[in-house]
C-alpha cells in the first residue's frame, strides 16, 4: 500500500540545525553517533527527525519554526537579553532555511499556487528514499524530493516592533503563536497567567492586516480567550493535546477545543509523552513507566472529533525533537517516519479512509487554501 501523504504543522527544524547543531540531511544513525558523548542537552543521542527519515514516512510538507526568546534580566526561563539578539537569532534559523532550499533539500511554501503544486509533486512523484543513509558531502540528492515547509514563529518576542513583523512576512512568515513558555514581551504563555498585553493586541491586529495564521498554541487561558476577541483572522492550535486526558496548562480545556473549533481551526497531535498520559514527571519519568504507545493518540483524535462533531479539525502536530527525543515520546515512537502506523490505528477505532487521509494531510491542505484563497 502506497505510504499516505503526511503534513506535520510543527516542526522545530531550524533550532535542532542552528542551536543542537544537527546536520539534518545526515541519517538518524549517523546523528545519534554524533552526539553520543555530549551531554549539553538531555536529548542528545534521541532525536528523531531528520530529513531522510521525513522523506521516509512521506513527511513531505510541515509547518517549521524558527524561534528566539527574549529573556530580561530577572526572567526565570533562558533566553536573549534582548529582542534585537533575539531577532538576529530568528534570522540565522531564516538563513539556514534559505540555505537548505538553495540545496534542494526544502521548498518554502506562501501561496496556494506553491501548495497545489507541492502537493500533486509529492503525491505523483513518492519520494526515492527508502531510509537509506546518503552522503552528504557528495552533494547528491538522487531523486529526492524537497520538503516544503510553511514558516512559523513560535513566540513573538523577537519581533522588535511592528515593522519587524512586516519584514518577517515579506521574509515569508505565514503564522505566529505570540507566546511560549512564561511570560514574554506580547503575550503570558504556558506556565504564565495574565491578560493579552497592550503590545500583544497590536500585535493581533497587524497579524490580521498581513494574513499571517495565528497559533494559539501555548498561549494561557486568560490571553486565549483575550486573543480570539482581538483576532478574528485565521486560527489554529499547531501542536496541543487535550486537559481532561492529561492535565496541565500546556493542553487545552474543552470549551477552548470548542472555541477552536467554531473558529474554523485545526488542533496538530503533538507526540510529546507530557502532553499525551496525566502525571508525567519531567526528567523523571519514562515511556515504559505509562507502557505509552503511539495509539494513545488516538484517546485525543477521538476527544476532539466528538466535541467537534467531525473529523475536520484535527490533524498531525508532532513537536518532535521538540526539546526532547526518545526518552519522551511514545515506546514504539523511533522517528518521525512511524508516523505511517497511524492509518492502521485510525481504522482500528473505525475513522474512514476519507477521515484518515484527512488527519495525515488533506485537513491542513484544504485549510491552507481556504485562508490562503480569501
């Protein structure tokens, strides 16, 4: 059976090349060699994505991030000191994306003439890619395909001012979540409680003149709620599971999932352990400790479609590699290729096959086109 067509709509590339330092066109193996014996980072040796693996699970259109922190003096998460080194670090993520596109290796996505055609490339032409290692150094792509990503910001911080924002769309910046972990500068985000800021509602504003997708992801309840009386552009919830199956703030509650919803927007599965089983521990807790698989998921999948009444609001938002690797996702979860074992689950729980190619990718298309078309 042909492998289905995946989007993922929340892919931490440019911060596993530029701040882990992995060369993504190298094989899976060959990275967990790499980093071995380092030990900067608790997820070194675990990743889980690379290009080659995409191109193996037909990963072949994602949403891709890039990210900088802003974090003042007193501030208790890391980050840069200030939102100029912050915006520069957004722009070296930006460099190396251009980079790999001059390689052949991605394509940027921005309109629906570039999406159309992506898509009918991927889906005509399967990738010639069977997993196995290429080098890299032979400037070889033998037939591959590029993937095409969709650029995103995850937290605002690094937008200097709103003439910063301008610059990003016309770099190509298609969505935005104002916040992330904390409070920052625009908006209060995960672990962080507090009203949309002043700055955060212009920020909105702008966002919808320019037609740039807001992420509601991480975002608190309060500045939530605040964001969808501001905004009333596109929406969608990139990587976010739900609270009443594994409660924190991180998730969202079901009137939010609601809220989602009648908005026309789309909720991405995210494979992070934390955000998929209740009471996690982080950095003590283990896979095997929950016995988690990949079809946990499906307990969220099913969550959704019955509070929507549909199965045209969720789709595939992994977050892998995300700050974590195999120490936190799913026991059978080795690299984002798995995702293919998802079909089978889906039909298991008696999702039809239009539901299914609508979860992999065609939920995230048809939404593109609609916000992309107006």
């Amino acid at each position: 059976m042909t492998k289905p067509l995946i989007v993922d709509i929340h892919l931490d590339l440019s911060m596993n090349a530029m701040q882990r330092n992995r060369d993504l066109r190298w094989s899976l193996e060959r990275i967990r060699r790499w980093e071995g014996q380092m030990a900067d980072f608790v997820e070194r040796g675990n990743g889980t994505v690379c290009f080659p693996e995409m191109r193996k699970g037909n990963v072949g259109l994602c949403v891709a991030t890039v990210i900088g922190r802003h974090a003042s003096r007193f501030h208790k998460l890391p980050g840069w000191s200030s939102p100029e080194q912050a915006w520069a670090q957004t722009r070296g993520q930006l460099a190396w994306y251009r980079i790999m596109t001059e390689l052949g290796e991605m394509t940027p996505i921005t309109n629906v003439a570039e999406l159309d055609a992506h898509v009918e490339l991927w889906k005509n032409s399967p990738p010639c890619d069977d997993g196995t290692p290429y080098v890299v150094e032979s400037k070889k792509m033998l037939g591959r395909l590029p993937i095409g990503f969709v650029l995103s910001l995850e937290g605002a911080d690094s937008i200097v001012s709103l003439d910063y924002l301008e610059r990003s769309y016309n770099d190509g910046l298609r969505a935005l979540g104002p916040a992330h972990y904390g409070p920052g500068r625009y908006a209060d985000g995960t672990d962080s409680e507090g009203p949309l800021h002043p700055a955060g509602k212009d920020l909105l504003k702008e966002m919808q003149r320019l037609g740039i997708i807001l992420d509601v992801t991480h975002l608190c309840d309060q500045t939530f709620w605040d964001a969808l009386d501001v905004y009333e552009g596109p929406l969608w919830a990139s990587h976010q599971n739900c609270r009443t199956l594994a409660p924190w703030n991180r998730q969202f509650a079901d009137d939010q999932i609601k809220a989602v919803i009648e908005r026309g927007g789309l909720l991405g599965m995210a494979f992070d352990a934390i955000m998929m089983v209740p009471g996690w521990k982080y950095l003590r807790s283990r896979p095997e400790d929950f016995q988690l698989k990949i079809e946990r998921i499906c307990d969220h999948v099913d969550h959704i479609c019955q509070l929507a009444g549909s199965a045209h609001h969720v789709c595939i938002g992994t977050d892998l590699d995300g700050g974590y690797g195999t120490e936190q996702t799913p026991m059978d979860l080795d690299s984002i290729a798995d995702l293919q074992t998802l079909p089978d689950l889906f039909r298991a729980r008696g999702y039809s096959e239009s539901d299914i190619e609508g979860f992999m990718h065609r939920n995230v298309v048809d939404f593109l086109r609609r916000v992309w078309s107006e």
